[in-house]
C-alpha cells in the first residue's frame, strides 16, 4: 500500500478521508495546526506533523518524512471554510486558502510527489439558476470564500501545466454528517454549517429539559433570510454525506495511481447529490428525526450567501466509478445528530 499526505487530517473531513485511508491499508502523513481540528479525530497509526501548511518547519519535516518513506500522493485539506468570516477578513482567506496551497503544491514538486488533489468547493459558482451545476458552468464566486478557493485551483491548474503532475479538484456542494461508525465527526463548536448547528441545538434543548430549564430560555435556530425567491422563501442547497465524500477522494486516489502518464490538464470534479433542500426542510427533517420540536427564529440575509446550489456528479462518477452510499437527508441528519449527542456526552 501507498503513504498519502492528508494536511487537515485532523479535522471534519481530513479526519474522515484518514479513517478511509488506513482502513484500507495505506499509510497516512498528516499536517494540521489543530486550530479547528482534534488529534483524537485521528485514526491509530498516523503520524502527525502539527503546524501551518508552508510553515518553514513544517516544509522540514516533510521533506524528512518524504525521504524517509516516500509519499505517493497529497490530499489537501487544510483551509478556512467560513463565508461570514471570510467577508471580514479576506486576506486571510486568500492567504491560507490560495498562498499556502500553492506553496505547498510548489514543495511537492521539488520532492517529485506525482499527485495532489485539492479540496475545494461549490462556492466557485456563486449565485446559479435553477438547472444542476455541471462542472463547466460560469464560475464567480460570491464571497472571498469562494474567490480565495478559484484562485487555488487556477493557480493548480498553471501548475500543473508546467509540470506535468497529475491533479485532481474535488469541489464539494454542502458537507454533513458523521461517520456512520462514529469513529469521527465534525467537533468545532463554532461551525456554521446548518445541520451542525439543528443538532447543537437539538443537544441543547434536550440538556436544558434534563436540567429542568425554563422554556422561556429554549434555545432556538435562526433561519438567515426568508425572502428567497425558493418554493419556501429560504436557501437551497445540496447536502452531501461526510463518508460520501470521502468515497469520491478515493476513488479519484485510484484513477490517479492507476494512471501511468503525467498530464498537463487539471481534473476537476463536482461531488454532490443533485438533491436540494431548503433551510426549512432540513429543520423540520432534524426535528423530525430528533423528536424534538426547537423553536425557530426568522432573521435578515448574511452577506455572501448564494439562492440555490444543486450538483451534476455525472463526471466523477462515469471517470472514477463513484456511487454514493448516503445519499438521505434523513440519514445526514441522524448521524451528525448521533455524532452531536457523543460530543455532549464526552463534556458531562
């Protein structure tokens, strides 16, 4: 089996692609500064290099690493995904998102690792009408977000046609759920991704009837815009299973490996279900499956959110052979919620 670089291992998705990569024999290299990650995401037998993508020490220990046993690819992981923060701080964005993706792919190079494959996102397509998303659609991103990932994968794909390494783009539509086993999920508190967020407060409401709290401190979830022009006046998008995500690394890994000639043509790939849902629809399903009925407060927009998103996955899956194994709203939601119930658990 192979070594893979997986940087932002130990965080949501990173820690997933890990938990697949080990359980199929490979040996994982892991960089993450754990600012938003948690070492104990990571799978028994990864070895962890803690600091910043492109730090001078962290390029030390890579190469050593590299010369120790070498890699046979890169997955990169590691970035910053909040739209909302990305409007205040931009540069910061397109430093950690663009600058030290490019650093690193440079430094990849100069140790002649033969693929990489960036994780990128369907905020590159910013606001989109009413037909799936296919992965040549316009792209013009909406918020820095979206912009500092464009860049990535520009300057990837210029990289790429200097040097000839096999290059993969997986932009992903709107990533949820927990590891079915749960062996991992996403343990930030301060995400901002919606069914993260029912099931923090699913978690919480249940902890405040345990506790005998008053309902007039409930807690609640707030929907951020209902004037869409959507079926129910609230955003669409395409929720796609953690695991489902993973699966499509790997198979993209195995057209990669199996490939036997450099190319000088980025690929990329869309990952979603083609399935949207609406905000409203994915809170009445987290009530649904939780039995718990939270109340619901209705607020302004938030700058840099897009109408609807819906994926065309037709590409991965005729190139790579990808078939999702999760793709039910229902599901998505009883595993991030069983994922959120295992972190308050762990806190009591």
């Amino acid at each position: 089996m192979s070594r893979i670089l997986v940087t932002g291992g130990a965080g949501y998705i990173g820690s997933h692609m890990c938990w697949e990569l080990v359980g199929r024999g490979h040996e994982v290299l892991v960089i993450d500064d754990l600012s938003t990650g948690h070492e104990q995401a990571l799978p028994p037998g990864t070895t962890l290099l803690r600091g910043q993508v492109g730090a001078p020490e962290i390029a030390a220990a890579l190469a050593h690493e590299h010369a120790r046993s070498p890699l046979a690819g890169a997955m990169h992981f590691a970035a910053k995904a909040r739209v909302d923060e990305s409007v205040r701080f931009p540069d910061l964005y397109f430093e950690h998102n663009t600058q030290q993706t490019l650093r690193l792919a440079q430094q990849l190079r100069e140790l002649k690792v033969p693929w990489f494959m960036l994780s990128s996102t369907a905020a590159v397509y910013g606001n989109t009408s009413g037909e799936l998303i296919r992965e040549d659609h316009p792209v013009a991103p909406a918020s820095p977000y979206g912009e500092s990932k464009l860049r990535a994968e520009l300057g990837l794909r210029d990289w790429a046609a200097s040097g000839g390494e096999r290059v993969a783009i997986l932009r992903y539509f709107n990533v949820a759920g927990a590891d079915p086993e749960m062996r991992t999920g996403q343990s930030t508190p301060q995400a901002t991704h919606l069914i993260k967020l029912a099931a923090q407060t699913v978690v919480a409401f249940e902890r405040g009837q345990a506790s005998g709290a008053s309902s007039s401190v409930s807690p609640t979830m707030q929907i951020h815009g209902t004037d869409y022009p959507t079926h129910d006046g609230t955003c669409l998008r395409d929720y796609v299973h953690v695991s489902d995500i993973a699966g499509a690394h790997l198979a993209v890994m195995e057209s990669l490996m199996n490939s036997t000639t450099s190319s000088r043509d980025a690929r990329v790939f869309n990952v979603g279900y083609g399935q949207p849902y609406s905000v409203r629809e994915v809170l009445a399903c987290m009530q649904d499956v939780s039995g718990v009925k939270f109340p619901i407060v209705e607020g302004p927009r938030r700058e840099g959110d897009v109408v609807r998103v819906a994926c065309d996955s037709r590409r991965l899956q005729a190139e790579t052979g990808w078939a999702p194994r999760f793709a039910d709203l229902k599901l998505i939601c009883q595993t991030a919620l069983a994922w959120e119930r295992r972190l308050a658990a762990r806190t009591l």
